[in-house]
C-alpha cells in the first residue's frame, strides 16, 4: 500500500481538497480526501508531499513515440511535401531497434513530464509494446496501416496480429486498436477490411482526420465526399474512433462527429506548427464531442510535453475566435485527463477517486513561476512547465520519484536513442 500525504488534491477540474490523502493498493485508487480512516494508518510506503500539487496522470491522446528520433530533422514544411519528402523516406529505413529506442526516449519525456498514458500510431509497433511493457508507461497502441503502401494487406495482417498478442499485455497497461494511416493514404477498399477486423477484434480505431484544407479537396475531388464524410459512409465511425487533428469539418460534420461518439484528439502545437490551421474546439465540445489533446509526433512539435499543449488549447482558441471565455482552465484540464481517458476507451481512469487506476503526478509548486497559488488549476494551465513534476505513479507504480526515475536508465535510453538516430539519418533523403 502507498499513501500520499499532505498533498494539495484537484482529483478532478471541479473538485479541490486543500491538504489531503491518497491511499493507493497494488494498480488502484482506494481513497482520496481530506480525511484518512483508520486502517489506511498502516503503508508500505508514505510520501509526504506537503508542498505538492497531486493531479490525475496526463494523456497524450495522440502520439507517435518513436518519431523521437526524427525531432528537428524536418521542420517548417507543409503537411503534404513534410510527409512525402522527409518523414516517410526516413521512416522508410526505420529498425525494430530504432523504434525501441525511439519510443524510450518519447517515454521518457513523457514520464518526465507527467504524462502516465498515450495513444500511440507508429510502424512496428511490437517494439513500441516492448518499449511500453519494459517503461511501465499505459498506452493503446497501434500499428499503422498504409493502404496505399504496396503490402497494405501484409501491414494489415501484422496489425491484427498485433491486436491479438498485446491486447491487454503488461498486466493490463497496454490496449490496442487497428491505425488506418488517413483517408489520403487508405483508399476504400482496405479501410473497410479495416472496419470489419476491429469488428472481430473488438478494438477501436485510431485515424488522423481532416487535418488540411488539401486533404478535404483531395477527398472531394477524387470521391466527391469529404473525408469525415466518407468514413461515415464506410462505417469507419460506427466503431469506437479516435480521430485525430480534425481540423477542417465542414458544413454538418461537427454534428455527424458528435452522433457517432467519435473521440477527437485535438494537436494545436502540431497544427500551428504544420501550418494545418485551427480546429474548431468551442464547437466541438459544444456539440458534446469529447475533445482530448495530443502533442502528436515530435517531429511536428517538437515535444511532447501535455502541459505545453494544454496552454496552447486554451490560448490558440481565445485568440481564433477573439474570445477570452472559451475553454477556460479547467476545460483544457479536463481535454489531459477525463476526455484522454475516453480517448484510450478506459472508464476507471482521468480522474483521482476510490476504484479508479493510481495513475497520479505530484508537481512541485515551490517555484517562483508558480507562487502565491492563488487558483491551482490556472497555474497548471498557465503557468506550470513539465519540468515542475517532481513524482509520477503510473499503475500504482512509482517511476519517478522526486525528479529522478526509479527504474528507467535516462542516460542509457538518451545515448542509444541518439546513436539510432544518427544512424537512421545519415543517409540523405532522397528528397
Ligand atoms: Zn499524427
């Protein structure tokens, strides 16, 4: 048993407990409050974390770990001429070994950082679940599937093969889902082999969506439909969706999102950084479509820090739309943890109560860019930086402990990571 004591406690965006407890038993939460009933006097471990702020675990709901290797190989580019020109030749020589080590060192800023869960799309993505199961990290992963790739039906294959051995590995921390690359890249014909497989493996699937002004007149031009259009008329929306960037929803889309209970996770820092454009968030959760937010690659970011993207959501929309009102604080919050959850399809996870996963960060507020504390969510919000975490718990575990990693050599992960990467570049693009 571990129990949090002293701590300062936003279980969830509305609730705050001034100095409290947090009683944790093997991978579960079983109190969080003020007060701390008796047979919880006895732990295995106590951490006084009088001076620290204890929040739920944040969720990138949309990443590509291993892309690590790739931060600052290709910036200032289009989506389109980034992709062809850059990324995918790179990623076109990419090792098991690269993606390993790629993803430890995505992990390892993501833990560092007090992100404790992600959706992850990449290629071989056996190597990411080793990287995942070895981390004690939670993530659903995918691999992703290229239909226009000249193996797309061996990509497939490989992704329900996939499914079947990691669903549910690592004591549960690891989930899985089928990964069309996008529209542009999966014509019709494998994205419906793709529905009916998630069918049979009763998995989601994990999509990146209208994420340019040209991928929508692509799909409109080529199919006379809109991309969100289309994987409504594919059935790609009937099952569980996590849809990433939708960026460009025309007319009734919004709407059409919304009643199929599609999941979108929102990237501001990729979009603005791509030059992809704003998505329209206000309506969306206007519209009651749970928003979750992704850093996306760290080839398009270039980090993956969730307190960056959470500052950017609720700073890109006020000035989209001239409006200091829209998602305030608590709603960007809310987008890291209980839509991230969603996102990941996990219900006992987002949020810091009795029976939910012990999925916990501790941020150190003794920091002049966090004091006086005069309203803790806005200094999460606003002011907070991923180098504030001072302790993460994921699954009852703690892997970080007052700034050092318990378990996870960082020296080791960021030396092999960089030898894989100079590797992996050194060949010129054929670009
Ligand atoms: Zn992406």
């Amino acid at each position: 048993m571990i129990r949090i004591d002293n701590a300062v406690i936003i279980p969830s965006p509305d609730q705050y407990i001034d100095r409290g407890h947090i009683v944790i038993e093997k991978n579960t939460i079983l109190h969080v409050g003020d007060d701390l009933p008796e047979h919880y006097r006895q732990a295995d471990t106590i951490i006084d974390a009088s001076g620290l702020l204890a929040i739920p675990g944040l969720i990138n709901a949309h990443t590509h770990l291993a892309m690590s290797l790739l931060r600052g190989y290709a910036d200032d580019m289009p989506l389109l001429p980034w992709l062809h020109e850059k990324i995918w030749p790179a990623e076109a020589r990419l090792e098991e070994e690269d993606i390993y080590w790629g993803s430890m060192l995505g992990i390892l800023e993501m833990i560092r950082g007090g992100t404790t869960s992600c959706a992850d799309m990449y290629w071989q993505a056996p190597a990411t679940a080793q990287a995942v199961e070895k981390s004690g990290l939670r993530a659903s992963i995918c691999d992703v599937i290229i239909g226009l790739h000249p193996e797309a039906d061996r990509l497939l294959a490989e992704s329900i093969d996939f499914c079947r051995e990691w669903q549910g590995k690592a004591d549960g921390r690891i989930t899985t889902m089928l990964g069309p690359h996008a529209p542009y890249s999966c014509p019709p014909s494998i994205l419906e082999k793709i529905v009916e497989a998630s069918l049979e493996l009763d998995v989601g699937l994990h999509i990146h969506l209208s994420e340019t002004v040209a991928e929508v007149q692509e799909s409109i031009e080529q199919y006379g439909k809109t991309p969100i259009a289309m994987m409504a008329g594919l059935g790609v929306l009937e099952r569980p969706t996590l849809a990433a960037h939708c960026v460009h929803p025309v007319e009734d889309e919004i709407d059409i999102l919304a009643r199929f209970g599609a999941v979108v996770a929102h990237n501001p820092g990729s979009n603005m950084k791509l030059g992809s454009g704003i998505a329209p968030v206000p309506a969306m959760l206007k519209a009651g479509i749970k928003t979750s937010l992704g850093t996306d690659g760290a080839a398009s970011n270039n980090n993956l820090d969730m307190f960056e993207e959470m500052r950017l959501a609720a700073l890109l929309h006020k000035a989209a739309e001239e409006d200091p009102t829209v998602i305030p604080a608590g709603q960007a919050l809310s987008m890291a943890t209980e839509a991230g959850a969603a996102a990941l399809r996990i219900k006992n996870l987002g949020s810091l109560e009795p029976g939910n996963l012990a999925d916990i960060v501790l941020i150190n507020l003794n920091k002049p860019h966090l004091t006086p504390h005069n309203n803790y969510i806005s200094d999460l919000v606003y002011s907070a930086e991923a180098a504030d975490v001072d302790t993460v718990i994921i699954d009852g575990k703690i892997l970080l402990q007052k700034g050092l990693f318990t378990e996870l050599d960082e020296e080791e992960i960021m030396a092999k990571a960089t030898k894989r990467a100079k590797r992996l570049l050194r060949v010129p693009s054929e670009a």
